[in-house]
C-alpha cells in the first residue's frame, strides 16, 4: 500500500505564486498523471512531492504518515527526470547499483538485484558501458532501472519521452504500460501531452496557472471536460470552441456564450433522421488527406472549425466552397460566461436553432 | 578531440608558436653548459663550443640546495593542499548559491587580489611573524594560500557550476546524504577542474617571490635563492640559468603526472 495525499500545499517564492492550492490523492497502484501546458506547475508539484522543493504551507502525507518535513533521500521515492540525470562517470552497472550501494546492500544482493531489473528492462547487454556510450533509447531505461530497483514507494516521472523521437515514443509508451502493470508499482507522471495522458493514465489532474482544474479518469474528462480550457487541451485536435455564438446569431440559448464540439462528432453525410441533429454550413479552408480520412479546416461562426471525412466522402467536398455539417445535439457542448461546462444541448432547453 | 592537423601552413603556425615558447628555455639551458668565452661576448654563440656541467655541480654542492628545494616543495605542496581543503568546500557553496549573491561573493574574494602584493604583503608578512611562523615553509605557505586562494576558489567555482544540478538531486533522491551526493557526484565530475586548481596553487608557490622573500628571508625557497645567486652569488647569471633548470624539473613532473587526468569531456552522456 502506498497512497499518497496533498493537503493545500501552496509554494511562493518571492512574490510569484508556483503552486496555489493542490489539493490530491494518489491511490495505491495508481498511474496518476499531472497533465498541463509549460509552466502550469505539474513539474514544480511532481519536486515538492520529491522533497527537492519545500512547500510553503500544507502537507504531504504517504499511508498517513506526514513526510512533508522529510529530505528528499527518506522518502523513499525515485524520480526519472526529462533528461535522465544519468551519472556520467559511473558504468550502467554502477549507476543502477548506485541507490542501493547507497544503501549499504551486500555485493550480492547488488548483483540479484541488477541482474533482475537489467533483464526486465532489458539492458544486460549495456551494463558495462558508459552513459555516454550508449543511445538515447537505452539511457532512458537505465534511468527508468535506476528508479526501479530500490523498489521505491512511489515512482515520478518527470516528462521521461519528451527527448525521444516519435517513433521511440511509441514503443517507450507501450513499455511504460507494461512496466507499471508488471511492477505494480504507484507512478506520477508528468507531460504536457494529452496523448501520452490519455493512454498511460489510470487517473489523471490538469493542471493550469499552479492550480489543479480537474481530477479525474482520462475518459471521464474526456466526456466532462469542466471548462473550454481542459476541453481544448485533451483530445488531438483539439475540441473546437465557439466563443462567439451571440454575435454569430446561429445559436442561442439562455445563459450559454460558448459551444463545443469534438472533430470526430462531426459528419458530412446526412443522417436518416434529422431528429436531435443540428446542421451547420461551414466554408471548407483547406483539406488535408491522410489515407483513408481527411481531416478538414472551415470556417464556422467566425472560427476555425476542424473535422473529418472518410474516403467515400472525399469528392463531396471541395475547397472554397460551402459543406453541410451534421452534428448529434447530444455531442454539442455547452459552456457558461465562466468558460464553465453547462451540459449537452440535448439536455438543455433550446430557444431557437437556426441552419 | 581529432583536430588533425591538414596543411602545411599548420604545421607552420604550430611551429612558430614552439619556437616563441621553446626559445627562451633553450637560451636558459645553453647559458648554463655553455663555456664562459661562448656567452660573455657579443653574439653570444646559439650552439656551446664546450659543454661544461660546473654550474649544476655549484648550485647542487654549494647552495645545500636540497634544503631550499624541501622548503619550496613543502611550501608548495601546503599551497595546493590549503587551497583545496578551503576552496573546494567554499567554491561548492559559491556555485549552488543564486547567481545574484554569488557574484557578490566572487566580487568580494578578489579584494586581495585589488592590491600589490608588494603592498598587502607587509600586513600579512607582520601577521604570519605574530604567529612566530617566520623563516618556515608553513608560514610561507599561509602567505601565500591568502593571495592564490581567491584564484583557485573562483576556478573551482567555474568546475562546480559545470555540473548540473539535476545530478546531486538524482543522487539525493536516489538515497544519498549532502555531503554522500557531493562527494559521490560533484567532485568526481569535478576533477578535472580541481587538477587544474592544484597545479595552479602548486605553481603560484613555486614561482612566487615577493612574500617568500619576506617571510623567510634565511630559510629562502629556490626563486629567492636564484635571486639571492644573481646578486652576490657564486657563479653568476650561468649559475642562476642552471637553478632555473633544475627549478622547472617538478614543474614539468607535476604537469605530466596530472595531464591524463585534464579531460574535457567528462560530462558526455549525463543529460539526454
């Protein structure tokens, strides 16, 4: 068991506000992920729970005992940073061995251990050459064996794909999964990528500006995005958002200024029955085909708006020219003067719809 | 590291620059073996007639020159060990603390260096006798410690910040005390710098002259003697060309021993 809670950590350096009011609970087993753009302090969150920053007010609690006056070397964590960290002088042997001859571990204890996480990640091969000797791909599961073999209470990863390339990524993803499953072990993960959020995590916080905006499972906010800001973060692309609806005059309903609609809830091709179904014309912009779908930019309410197409649709549609959108009432967000999420339109009464 | 050298106009700077360095240490040797008639004369010949080893046998019989050589080296190798056992500690301090006080700090280091050392010298020469430390290697080496130790803390400081943060952080988390990280992590990706510290106090020490000349006046270290031989010496200038000799020998072994370890790229593979 290893569950991990913030009660109102707040961290002010000078006059600048980092962390404004965290409040969250990790629970045992959890893959929780910190999602946010730069500089919203999911970083800056992940080094308080390490011990490398100190709060200035709140509390850090691990099964219930405070460890929020803890150095960072009791606390019985392991952080794999962005950019590995790895120790340059030592061989990949020693720089996985190193928490535990830290520890004072018998030799042979060393040796079990290393041969056992080396095997799992496997590394075995690498073991006796430097961190400068070997490839970026490899680093990043020494660092990820370093971390693991003291079998920490809880592991932190602090945007550990960001300097991979793409195609690494993907396979670094998918092992990532696998390590968690088979380790079972409590991990934080940091990024500022959606889709590395929405496929790690078990459990997820958005953060913007130091403040979490909402918790929650990956689908959960996918289908409830509190506001326009978590609804146009998650999802790739973007949900589209028109913030002008009022002034366009197409929509209107009491009290909402905003409406969403994810890319994929919009169809070109007629319904059987138009019944709860809302029809846009939209100006196409430009077409981009990528196999067997297309993803397309009109221009809607003054906005950009992006959606797809199949390929029995391609020649419905040209560039410059006007197309018919189909969209499911129950698919059309609704958003407050808040930026706050209303409801769908299916749910809400509507006034007035105009094509 | 594989700057291979490609035409001839290389070859040719590279070949100035030995000369510009070489030269002088050239004329040194050849005044010391050459025969009097050879050197004491216009156009001083550039290739000895006669080679003649006397003035070594002089300064090596005469001068009871083992003693002012343990004294030099004594006095030098305390330099280094001075300026390392209070640099290392005061530079890692200096270079994990905000950029803004440190430069404040470094600024305040240098107030010695500000001021002749033929000036500031007789305060701390008055200080080092109030201690009774005078006419001893300690005392010279004290003295001397005061002026290097800014020099050699301010390049420790360059080492120290070399070395990213992130890793005695990784270290910390990674289980280790403070002083465990620094001295698991920062110092020994910090060598190199450090070698460098210590052949630079060792060699302040070796060639200084000023305070050695006033804290030690009868136990003299070997720049001194060489004066002291110029002025009212046996054997004249040929005789001090031939200190001079012996003089750069620890030099060259100390640089020798220490230059494997003068790597540049100690830091490859750390970060990404």
């Amino acid at each position: 068991m290893s569950e991990l809670i913030l009660e109102n950590v707040k961290l002010k350096i000078g006059e600048k506000e980092l962390l404004k009011n965290v409040n969250l609970t990790v629970k045992d087993k959890d893959f929780y992920v910190f999602l946010g753009p730069s500089g919203c302090g999911k970083t800056t969150t992940l080094r308080v729970i390490a011990g490398l920053m100190k709060e200035t007010s709140g509390k850090i609690t691990i099964d219930g005992e405070d460890i929020s006056n803890l150095p960072p070397n009791k606390r019985q964590m392991s952080l794999v940073f962005q950019d590995y960290a790895l120790y340059p002088h030592k061989t990949v042997f020693e720089n996985i061995s190193f928490p535990l001859r830290i520890a004072h571990k018998s030799i042979q204890e060393i040796r079990e251990k290393v041969k056992e996480v080396s095997s799992f990640l496997s590394i075995e091969p690498i073991l006796g050459k430097k961190p400068s000797s070997i490839s970026g791909g490899e680093r990043q599961r020494v660092a990820i064996a370093r971390a693991l073999i003291k079998e920490p209470k809880i592991l932190l990863m602090d945007e550990p794909l960001s300097n991979l390339d793409a195609k690494l990524r993907d396979v670094v993803r998918f092992e990532l999964k696998r390590i968690h499953r088979e380790s079972g072990i409590t991990t934080i993960y940091v990024t500022h990528d959606q889709l590395e959020a929405m496929t790690l995590g078990t459990n997820m916080a958005v953060m913007n500006s130091g403040e979490i905006v909402q918790t929650g499972s990956p689908m959960d906010i996918f289908e409830n995005p509190k506001n326009t800001l978590v609804a146009s973060f998650i999802g790739s692309p973007p949900m589209n958002i028109f913030s002008e609806i009022k002034e366009s005059g197409i929509v209107h309903i009491e009290n909402v200024t905003s409406i969403g609609i994810r890319p994929r809830a919009i169809s070109t091709s007629k319904p059987k029955s138009m019944e709860n179904t809302v029809k846009f014309k939209a100006k196409v912009n430009g077409i981009n085909i990528l196999g067997n779908e297309a993803l397309v930019q009109g221009d809607l309410m003054g906005e950009h708006i992006y959606f797809y197409i199949y390929r029995n649709e391609f020649s419905s549609i040209t560039e410059g020219k006007y197309a018919d959108l189909y969209v499911d009432m129950n698919m059309i967000y609704l958003f407050d003067e808040n930026k706050e999420l209303k409801g769908r339109m299916a749910n809400t009464e509507t006034e007035q719809i105009q094509e | 590291m594989s700057n291979k050298p490609k035409n001839l106009l290389w070859y040719i700077a590279l070949g100035i620059v030995c000369i510009f360095v070489l030269f002088p240490i050239y004329l040194i040797l050849i005044v010391a073996i050459s025969p009097p008639s050879d050197i004491f004369r216009p156009n001083p010949a550039l290739i000895p007639s006669s080679i003649t080893l006397s003035r070594f046998y002089i300064v090596l019989y005469q001068y009871n020159f083992a003693r002012h050589l343990y004294i030099s080296l004594e006095a030098a190798f305390m330099v280094s060990g001075i300026c390392m056992g209070l640099g290392i500690p005061a530079a890692y301090t200096i270079s994990r603390m905000p950029k803004k006080a440190s430069y404040l700090v470094i600024i305040f280091l240098f107030i010695t260096q500000m001021i002749p050392e033929i000036q500031i010298g007789v305060p701390i020469a008055r200080t080092i006798i109030g201690l009774g430390l005078e006419d001893t290697a300690l005392g010279v080496a004290i003295a001397q410690s005061s002026i290097a130790l800014p020099m050699i803390t301010y390049i420790l400081v360059g080492a120290f910040r070399s070395v990213p943060t992130r890793l005695s952080e990784s270290a910390r988390i990674d289980g280790a005390t403070k002083l465990e990280a620094f001295l698991k992590v920062d110092l020994p990706l910090s060598l190199t710098g450090i070698y460098v510290g210590v052949i630079l106090a060792w060699l302040f020490s070796w060639d200084e002259f000023v305070l050695a000349s006033i804290i030690s006046p009868l136990n003299e270290t070997v720049p001194v003697l060489i004066y002291a031989n110029i002025t009212r010496g046996i054997g004249g200038i040929p005789a001090a060309d031939a200190f001079s000799i012996i003089l750069m020998v620890p030099v060259i072994a100390l640089v020798l021993i220490l230059q494997k370890y003068l790597r540049s790229n100690i830091m490859a593979g750390a970060l990404k």
